[in-house]
C-alpha cells in the first residue's frame, strides 16, 4: 500500500475527561471491540491482580487512577486506530495536555450524573485553541443521571460548540431501556452485562413512531420521543466540515462498563474523525504524505521496563513511513541514530515494529538520547512547535535521607525532569537542595513514590518559600547578565538549562518586573529553551 492510502487509513484520538467519568473502563471496551483484548481488566478492583490494560505504573495500580499517558494500536474495519489514554487528574495536565499535541481527534467522556467537570473544560480549552474535533460520549445511563437536554445545554455553553446527538438515551439508571439511534431511526435496547463484544445480538426495534417500542417502554419513551422531537427541530444537521473546524460535536450515550455504546463510538471514529492532517514547522508545513519521515517527541517515560532501566520517547510520526533501522537525524543536536528495536504498544504490552506512517505513535527505547519536544527527520533540520511546559505554581525541596545516594538521586531526578513528570530546577547558588516544581500536589507523591521504586532512593521532601517561577530572556546579554548576578538566591535552572527567576510572592515578581525592565519573564517555555507566552 502507498504512503498516502496507509495515512488514509490512520485514526489517532485521545480519550479525555475528568478522573472518574469511566475514562479508563470505556478505552478497555474499544479495545474488547475492536478485538484487541480478549478480556477487560477491572480499575474498580484495585486489590485484585487484574488491573486496567492501560494502567500499568505501580502506584496507578494502587491507587486506581491514571497517571501516565498510555498508547495502544488497533485495527478495526481496516483502519488503524492510535487512542492515547490521558490521566484524567488535574494534578497530571501537562502531560495531557502534551499529548493532545499529538493527536488528531478527541473523544470527551462524560459522566452523566455530573455533567461537564472543572477539568474537563481546561482540557476542552486546549483542544478548542487547536481546533480539534470532538466527539462526545455521555456515560453511565446505568445509573439515575442527569436530564439529557440539561447535558446538551451545559456542553453547548462550555464547549461554545454546537452538539449534534446521534442517538438519544431511553429511561435512566432502573428505567434504562436503551437508546434511540436517531440517524438510523431505530431502537438499540440496553441489556446489562459486559459478556458482549459486538452489537451483533443486541435487540432492535424500527421507527420512532413504532407502537411496539411506547408498549414496552410506557413513560420513560414518551419522554424520549417528546425530546428527539424537540431535538430534531431545534439541532442543526450534522456537518462534518464543522466537526472537522471543531464547531460541531457528535453525541452518544452509553453505559461502557455493560458495553453499552461503545461500538457506535468506534464507528464514529472510524467514519467521522479525521485522518492524519499537515503539521506546522518552524520553518514549513509538513504534509503527512510526504515520502521522507518526520516525527516529534511529545512524551518521554522512565522505566516502562523497570529491569532495563530504559527510557522510552514517544513519537508521533508528523510525514512519511519508519522503518525499523533507518538513519535518523535529531534536529536539536544533529546526532544520527538507527533505531532497531522500536515498539508499538498495546499498553504495557510492546511488540517490535518494522514499519509505521504518519499518525501512528511509535517508542524508541533510548538512553537520554532523546529529549520532549525533538524533532527526527530523514536529514532536515525541522523544529515543531507547540510543545509546552507551563510555570509550576507548587515547590518543594529535595534532599536524600541517604547521603551515598545523592548521585542516584540526581540520576532519578534528571530522568524525571526530561520525562515531564516533574520540574526539576538546580539553583544557582551553590549548596541550594534541589527544588522540584509540581502543577499538582498529586505529582509530588508520584515522584517520591517512583525514586523509591525505581531508582531506590528514600527522598525527603520539605517545604520551600517559593510559590511561583518564570523562565526569563532579554536581548541584551549584559541586561542579563546583571539581572542573574544581582538576583543569583533566586535563580534556577531547569532540565534544559533554561534559567528560572523564583519568587515566594506575586509583588516579588511584579517588583522585579519594574527594576529590570530588560528582562522578559515567561509564564510558559516550549522545549530548547525557546520561550513564549509573556506575562
């Protein structure tokens, strides 16, 4: 097949929603359907030894959450579909939002006893300034939820995008009969159990206005009706353009832990979400049919394999196809690699690749080698843009309880940092413990959790007086050089190197602001120590 009829082919989303919305149980019924697992492991059943497909970091098991990104391939209907798993917790947003760099769709899951949750709408934020489309599917209609039309309203006024349902549900939590495919015009009915894996057997009955469907069901379809009515006079047709722009969202309802909904969910992505589009480089826009490889690194993991001690960049190949041993060239240091024993996954599970094309991700096991944000081209010199880290708002020191661990410290940490798990800042002066700089309070326990683990370290970690950092340039280098001397208690240098000004209280910075009116302060840095995003 050529390169641009396997571009065609790729469908490569992100599963995004607030923690608990079933994130993690829905990304398990694709895969059931999609016949890439054979059994789903349950989240819920945290003591037992089966645990989610996508969850494989020690402390997600014991916790029940997801804190890294996970990766898995699929095939469906001669499609390859790429779903990245995101941790839904707040505390892990950057890493979401990295991710969401990645990616070419988004799939919104919805509790629908809440409704459209705080950290939902930071992430939908983030694919709206990208003007990713969204489908969304409301779950848990299992359980006494919240009136459908109160949904609709309430993703219409966050999302400021119109929501077009595709299917309508029937009765709610007891009452729940089912759902109403509104295109199809025909009746799924609900029944509980997660045994399925396909719609092949489920019941369906035709026609709204069908006599059988208002016997069986009595109010709860009367109901309905009266709402898919409203619904169709007041709902705009569905344009796919318009989802493309990101302006119109698909809706369906479900229930993924009764694989209930997921199927019509995995033909929308297959039917409805966009291939593979143009990414945008510093220096031109690389179409994703191009016959030379590109690719960019927007996740770096430590220790996926813990008895390897290995690292594992995550790359979204951005044109042409990969394969296995090619020469390589990373843009940022002009160093040549052949990757041999590159992976693609199926969570923890990783299978050797030989080929990959635009769309797909692919690991690269690496040691250090490879950094977020770097660029792999055939030879070019490429630099994508738009890989953010954002300015911590939470800080703590670091020391080790054990002095003859301090190099394993330092080694963990560094990891850490490059992965994106955490900010690791060096200060300037000399003698200053480490600091770490967190958007979460969850990061930390992460981070102490995993230096015990993996690297064996027993870290203590202390309070610190800071509260907020700001990368800095100025393009004077004596305006900087005098900034950086006269403030050297309150300068840090990240992973990268990029030089941070901290500051324990919002006037020390707008105080600083006025003194040196040379110097820029970034609330943002994109990787290489490129920075943007003044305040």
């Amino acid at each position: 097949m050529s390169i641009p009829d396997e571009v065609k082919r790729r469908r490569t989303f992100a599963i995004i929603s607030h923690p608990d919305a079933g994130k993690t149980t829905l990304t398990e019924k694709l895969l059931l359907f999609a016949g890439a697992i054979q059994i789903a492991g349950s989240v819920k059943a945290r003591k037992a030894s089966r645990h989610a497909a996508s969850d494989w970091m020690e402390i997600e098991k014991q916790r029940g959450i997801s804190v890294a990104s996970s990766v898995m391939q699929m095939e469906y209907r001669d499609c390859v579909i790429n779903l990245l798993d995101t941790p839904g917790h707040q505390d892990f947003s950057e890493d979401t939002y990295r991710v969401l760099t990645a990616v070419d769709a988004a799939l919104m899951v919805i509790d629908a006893a809440n409704g459209v949750e705080p950290q939902t709408i930071r992430l939908l934020q983030v694919c709206r300034a990208r003007n990713t489309p969204i489908i969304t599917f409301v779950n848990k209609l299992d359980r006494e939820v919240r009136e459908p039309l109160d949904l609709v309203s309430e993703i219409e006024d966050h999302l400021g995008m119109e929501v077009i349902p595709f299917s309508w549900p029937v009765g709610m939590g007891r009452s729940f009969g089912g759902v109403f495919d509104i295109r199809r015009d025909q009746m799924r009915v609900f029944r509980a159990g997660e045994a399925r894996h396909s719609n092949e057997n489920d019941e369906l009955i035709p026609g709204l206005e069908n006599p059988e469907i208002a016997k069986r069901f009595g109010s709860a379809f009367t109901k309905a009706h009266e709402e898919i009515e409203l619904i169709k006079e007041a709902s705009p047709e569905f344009d796919h353009a318009a989802f493309l722009a990101g302006k119109q969202t698909p809706m369906f309802f479900g229930s993924a832990i009764n694989n209930f909904g997921v199927q019509e969910v995995l033909d929308a992505l297959v039917d409805l979400a966009p291939s593979p589009g143009p990414r945008t480089a510093l220096q031109r826009e690389v179409q994703p049919d191009e016959p030379k490889f590109s690719g960019v690194v927007f996740k770096v993991q430590a220790n996926m394999d813990p008895a390897h001690r290995d690292r594992v960049a995550f790359v979204r190949v951005s044109s042409g196809r990969f394969e296995r041993g090619m020469r390589l060239k990373v843009a940022r240091t002009g160093k040549e690699i052949r990757p041999n024993n590159v992976v693609s996954f199926l969570s923890q599970r990783r299978e050797l690749l030989d080929e990959a094309y635009a769309g797909d991700i692919i690991g690269i096991p690496n040691h250090g080698v490879l950094q977020l944000g770097d660029v792999l081209t055939e030879g070019e010199s490429l630099q994508f843009t738009g890989l953010p880290f954002f300015a911590p708002e939470l800080f703590q020191a670091v020391e080790v309880k054990d002095p003859l661990r301090t190099k394993q410290l330092r080694i963990g940490l560094t990891q850490l940092g490059e992965e994106g798990a955490i900010q690791v800042f060096r200060p300037q002066a000399a003698g200053g413990a480490l600091l770490l700089g967190a958007v979460g309070q969850l990061q930390f326990e992460v981070v102490a959790h995993r230096l015990k683990t993996e690297y064996g370290v027993e870290a203590r970690l202390m309070p610190s007086r800071y509260t907020m950092a700001r990368w800095f340039t100025a393009e004077d280098p004596k305006a900087m050089r005098k900034f950086m001397d006269s403030n050297a208690a309150n300068i840090a240098h990240d992973v990268v190197d990029a030089p941070a000004f901290l500051a324990s209280s919002p006037a020390q910075l707008r105080v600083a602001q006025e003194l040196y009116p040379g110097i820029t302060f970034h609330a943002m840095r994109e990787h290489g120590g490129q920075v943007f995003g003044s305040h």
